[in-house]
C-alpha cells in the first residue's frame, strides 16, 4: 500500500499527513511554496514488512 506526501527538499523532512490524490497533493504543495518561501516534492511512500516505510 502506497501514500502520497509532502516532504521539504531542504531538510528531507515530512511536512504532512498523506495525501489522498496528486491533485491534492500538488494544490497542498504550491500553498507550502508560498507561504514558506521553500521547496517541496510530491514524494510516494510504500510500506514495508515489518511496519517500515520507503520513499520513492
């Protein structure tokens, strides 16, 4: 099972819960841009045995 987030390209850091679409995901991604003056990626994220979870 996949999920879609947000990450800051800066610090590789979440910042935010999973999105449930790409629309969504990039309207909430232009709305970080502007107001933090930073960038950010529509990253997928797929779960692993074990509870771990990879970014892609």
């Amino acid at each position: 099972m996949s999920k879609i987030v947000l990450v800051d390209e800066e610090t590789g850091d979440r910042v935010r819960h999973p999105l449930r679409s790409l629309k969504e995901a990039d309207i909430q991604r232009e709305w970080y841009e502007r107001m933090t003056g930073r960038r950010f990626r529509v990253v997928k994220v797929f779960g692993q045995p074990g509870g771990q979870e990879e970014l892609v």
